[in-house]
C-alpha cells in the first residue's frame, strides 16, 4: 500500500482527489490544508506527498519557507517521502521552487488523473517522473531574468512597502533601493513599477 | 436525471470533482475550462451549472464579460440553467459578481463534497442554497468601499497602465486620476498606490 497525503487549500477540491486517487486499489490517499501539513506529515509519515504548487497559499507557505520544513516533516529521520507536484505550466516560478526542494514527480495541472496516479507509482519506487507537457515550463523556469536580490526588493514593493520601508528591511540606501526598482523594470520590459510587479506575480516569480 | 456543467481551470481537478459528483446515481457530470464553457454549455444545455470563481481565470473571464455570455448560453432559449458558484469566504469581490450574474447556489470551497451534492439538487429544483460558511463573506461582499468608477481606475493601474493612459483610456484628465488615486488609497487605508492594489487584489475586488 502507498501511504500518501495530499495538501491543498480548497477542503471541497483535495477531498474530490483524494477520493479518486483513493480509489486505486494500491494507494490510501490523506489530504489536509497547508496549515496543518506539517503535523499530518508527521503522524502519518507519507511516502508520498502530493503538493499542489499554483495557489496563493502554497506561494504565502513559499515566503514563510514552509515547504523546506514540510518537506523535512514527511521525511522523518528515515527521510524517504517522495515529493509530487501539482504544477501550472504558464507559472515558472512554483516550478523552480519545487525543483529547489527537490521534488521527485512533477504533474500538469491540467493532466488526467491517470497520469497523477502514474507519477504517485513512479515515486513511491524512487523515480522521477516528469509530464511531457510541463518541458516549457521547465525551460521558462530557468529563465527568470532577476537576481535573487533584486526578487527581494520586488517582493517587499509587491507587498505595499515603500522606498524608504524597502531600504529600512534590508539595511541599504533609498538610492540603492531606486537602482534595483529601475533594474528590475528595464529587465521585465514592464512600463513601470506597478507593471513590473504585475509581470512578475504573473510569471510566479514573487 | 440532473444534466450538469462544471467550470475549472485546472484539467486534474474538474475531472476529479465530476467523478465524485457523478458517482451520484442522479446527477450527469459533464466538466470544461472556461475557454471552452460556452460552447459546451450550448450544445449540453445543463440544468446546473457550477463555477468555480475563485481562480485567476475566473477573474479574467469576469472582466472580459464571460459570464454573463456563459449563463446566457447554459440558459438557452429556455432560461432554465440555475448558476451554482464555488467561492472562497475570504474573496469577496468574486462572491459579489456572482451575485450579479444571479447566482441561485453559493457553496464554500472548503465545503465537503457532500454540501455541494446537496446544493445541485436544492438548484436543479430551482431553490436558492446558500452555504453557512458564507454569511461573513456575504457581508464583506457589501462592503467593497470603492466606487465603480474607483475601481475601473484601480483595475487599468493594476494591469500596469500609467496615469496618462489611464486617463486616455477612460476620457479624463490626468488630474481627475491622480484624484481618483488618492481617493483609493485613502479608502484602501493603504500606504500607497502599490499597496492600495495589493490589498484589493487581495480583497477580490479587482
């Protein structure tokens, strides 16, 4: 039997898959929100955990570097849980993210549902598996024109801070604040900074 | 039997979601994306539809007028379709256009399947179904403290657009935006133009 857990935000969406995955004669399927994935995690201790990476929770548990310690959650000391992603294929960023912590198994959103039970073999035996229809996505996700630093400043100006707030968090001047929000304008081809941070929640990058 | 159209973005989930619905010996699942809803609701004519509008896709279509044209088309000649949306209590904006476009059913996303079982059946029957979970959205809905003119001016600033194309794109001056922008910030209670979006995105009210 494959013990498996599936984090999703929405209660009426993961119950639905788990139900169908749950229906394979091999795998028992468990799903929960991200608020209480590390806790499932580790009383169930998973060989496989499902992660769907496009919503704005998994980004908020991205910024609040949840995924590291879910990951290490379902673990355990024997550290064998095989992570799968759920991924947007228009959205680079989730998909870095996931491949940072090295998740295992990487699924279109828009695939069948006999493809996600394929992949939840492949990895619950150790093997990667890739969707044919992701290798864009995956190209794209190499590609991301900005530097983690200049990511930073973005995202706290994504977040309504200021000039002066930015420089304040991150201990730099205003002017240099100013040199990295031109930066990352020029780099995006947005008009604007507004539209800089537009174009970047779009691709996921912030 | 009751002939269903369920709308999602995401391939993996609707297939997910009909598949447990359609297990109901009562209920004929049929599932699509947006891009495809009109025309499969024409050629299904449905007697439910359910929406799923806490999506970016869902938001997308609500600003091009997709809905409206979608109901039109599930309706037929006839005008028999009942809409049943799924929404996220913490997005008021999308709860709001669903409440525009009459809406009959209202069931959380966190619901568990069963609720929404119990919702098509109350909206096949043509019986209004609002979930409990919905109340506070609801009453969130009827607070957005923008304007429509506000929120047209906020939805162009958001995509980018600078005051001066903001100002052609609607027919004012420049000063009339740069007016309209400060009103938004103030109402927002935010810090700034950056932030004034932030949180109505968050809200779901752009």
């Amino acid at each position: 039997m494959i013990r498996l857990l599936l984090v999703h935000e929405s209660g009426l969406l993961r119950s639905a898959l788990a139900s169908v995955i749950g229906a394979e004669p091999d795998i028992e399927a468990a799903a929960c929100a991200w608020r209480d994935a590390r806790s499932r995690a580790r009383s169930l201790e998973p060989q496989v955990c499902v992660v769907d990476t496009d919503s704005p929770a998994a980004d908020k548990a991205a910024r609040k570097g949840e995924w590291g310690k879910f990951v290490a959650s379902a673990s355990g000391e024997g550290g064998d849980c095989g992570l799968l992603v759920l991924v947007n294929s228009e959205r680079p960023g989730p998909l870095r993210r996931a491949h940072e912590a090295r998740a295992l198994g990487y699924v279109d959103k828009d695939a069948p549902p006999q493809r996600l039970i394929e992949a939840i073999r492949r990895v619950a035996r150790k093997e990667r598996y890739v969707d044919d229809a992701l290798g864009y996505g995956f190209l794209q996700a190499a590609k991301i024109p900005l530097t983690e630093r200049e990511l930073g400043v973005l995202s706290l100006a994504a977040d309504g801070a200021s000039i002066p707030e930015i420089a304040r968090t991150l201990h730099l001047s205003t002017g240099t604040i100013r040199n990295y929000l031109a930066a990352i304008t020029r780099k995006t081809g947005a008009r604007n900074r507004v539209d800089a941070i537009r174009i970047s929640q779009c691709e996921g990058w912030v």
